[in-house]
C-alpha cells in the first residue's frame, strides 16, 4: 500500500478548484492507500498571521474536510503543530540544506519581492519544512501543483542527501502524483486562469446561494457569437468548463447547441449554472454548517489524526537520531 502525503494551508476556505480538482479524489484514495492529510499552520506564520484567524482558520479547513468526506478513521487527518517530531526533523534536514540552493528557489524569490518588510528565515527554509512533512511519514506520493514542483524535488534531494551522508535506507524519494490524465482543472469566473483564492475568481463551498448567484452572474463573458459553430473564447469555454463539473449533461448540450446557432442568452447560462452550483455545493455546505458547531467532533477527530500521526513520525525519527548518533534518552 502506498503512502499518500497532502497538505493546505489554513486560509479558511476551500473553493469548486480544491474541491473537484483534489478533495473529491483523496475521498476514493483513503479507500485504498494510506493517506496522511494535514493542515500546514507552521507553514502559514510565514506570513505573520494573527494567532485568533490562524486558530479559526484551522478549524474551518477541518471542518471542510470533513464535510468533503475525508473520513478520520480511514486516513490520518491532523494539524502540523501537533507533530513535534516534524521539527526535529526540520531541524535536522537543516544541516543538510545548502543556502545556495534555497535562495535559487522561486517560491522565495516570489515571497521576498511580494512581502520584502518580512523575508524571514522561515521563507528561506520553507522547502525544508516542506521536506520534513513529507519524508517524516516515508511518504511515496505527494499531490503537488505546478508551484511546488521544485519544493517536491528538494525532498527528494533531502532525502538522497540524508540516505547518502548517514549511509542508511531510511528514506525513500517520493513522486508526484496526479489524478490521471484527466486531471480536473476548474477555470475561474474572471475569464482566465484556474480558480484560486488569491486571483479572487473562486466560489467557496461555504458560499451562501445568494453569494454563488451574484458572483456567477458577474462573470466575464463576450458579446456573443456571430457565425453558427463559431468557436466559443476563453471566457465562454470556462463557464462551459465549470458547467460540465456541476451540471446534467443535457443541460450542457442545450447551452453549447444555443451558442452554436447564435441564439444563447449569457442571462439564462449563468442563472442554469448559478443554481446548478447551488446544487452541488448546498449538502458540502449543509455539513460544514453542522461540523462547524460540533466542538466534541473537532477536537476528537484532532485527538485521532494527532494520535495517528505522531505513531508514524516517532518509528520514522527514532531511525533517524540513531543514523545520526543522537541516543534514546
């Protein structure tokens, strides 16, 4: 059985991107590999978050992973905070981090021109902490983005590194992974890019209908075709894109059959999709509404994953302080 490692940070909130582009798909892989999700608050304070929205901000994402249907039983579902032994470890993997290739890395190069008042050594080592989460389960797959190719290929480097200077086996390099080809990717309402929280082009699983319904008629469009079977623009393809993710294909066929003969109404398409998203989002929304306010559940499934996690990172740190002569006190 493999071992699959996901993390997020605690913004709060999860949009159709997250959920259709990777939550959906850990709910059918915790049926069958081992799978560690964790909630990356260590990694948020980079940013010198305030300690009240960071707090609550943890509680949402755990709430809307479980509303989503990851299950505490079938996987491992914890805070990074409450692992100690990822400290010691990123502590360790900093003896073996060169500065060099850390301030090559463009995650940091992008941080210090976006934040340049706060370039903290938390931005430098950030790939190292990356690293630790990953290789203190001995994980094989990690799901990553575009973004974080690079950081994934540092763990491997870590990994090698470490392996290589303490003559051991202890860590495996681990692969990125994906869904499979047909990787789902859900464009944003603004007209270009994928939906993400910082373009400010999503729609939020915990969005009321009123929100889901004003943001969808505000989205970007064209004025229409002017020639049968023209090809729809980018704008068009995306509302399409979404509308193939949340609505019965009937639907889909009559809209795209209305835009090839001219005859489509943006009002009407949107208006479909707004409801239809409504549809999709309202029992994801339903739940996160009652988990939220179940305090016992929150704390016991942290209680779990806590409890889970650090079974798994404990076998892995005792095997690394004795390759690197740290006795067992």
């Amino acid at each position: 059985m493999s071992i699959v490692l996901s993390g997020i940070r605690p913004t709060g909130n999860l949009h159709l991107g997250n959920y259709f582009g990777a939550l959906l798909n850990f709910v059918k892989l915790q049926e069958r590999d081992s799978c560690f999700f964790f909630i990356a608050d260590y990694h948020s304070l980079t940013t010198h978050t305030t300690p009240e929205n960071l707090t609550n901000n943890v509680r949402r994402i755990m709430a809307l992973y479980l509303a989503a249907g990851i299950h505490p039983e079938k996987s491992t579902l914890y805070i990074q905070s409450d692992v100690p032994e990822i400290c010691e470890l990123y502590l360790l993997f900093n003896m073996l981090a060169y500065v060099g290739e850390l301030e090559r890395t463009t995650t940091f190069k992008d941080k210090i021109r976006l934040q340049p008042g706060n370039i903290n050594a938390g931005l430098l080592t950030y790939p190292v902490l990356m690293a630790s989460d990953i290789l203190i389960h001995r994980s094989h797959y990690v799901p990553v983005g575009k973004d974080q190719e690079q950081h994934l290929e540092l763990a491997r480097v870590y990994a090698r590194r470490f392996n290589n200077t303490y003559r051991c086996e202890i860590f495996p390099e681990p692969e990125a992974f994906n869904f499979g080809a047909n990787l789902v990717k859900v464009p944003g309402l603004d007209g270009t890019g994928k939906m993400g929280k910082s373009e400010g082009n999503g729609i939020y699983l915990t969005d009321t209908p009123d929100e889901i319904r004003k943001k969808v008629m505000k989205a970007v469009t064209d004025a229409g075709p002017t020639a049968p079977d023209q090809p729809p623009a980018e704008p068009i393809r995306n509302l399409f894109a979404i509308m193939e993710l949340v609505s019965p294909p009937e639907t889909l066929a009559c809209f795209k059959e209305q835009y090839a003969q001219c005859t489509i109404r943006y009002g009407d398409l949107k208006k479909q999709l707004a409801e239809d998203i409504n549809a999709c989002v309202a029992p994801v929304r339903e739940r996160f509404n009652d988990i939220i306010r179940n305090e016992a559940l929150l704390k016991k499934t942290a209680a779990t994953g806590r409890e889970k996690a650090r079974a798994s990172a404990s076998a892995t740190l005792k095997e690394v302080r004795k390759a690197v002569g740290i006795s067992e006190k």
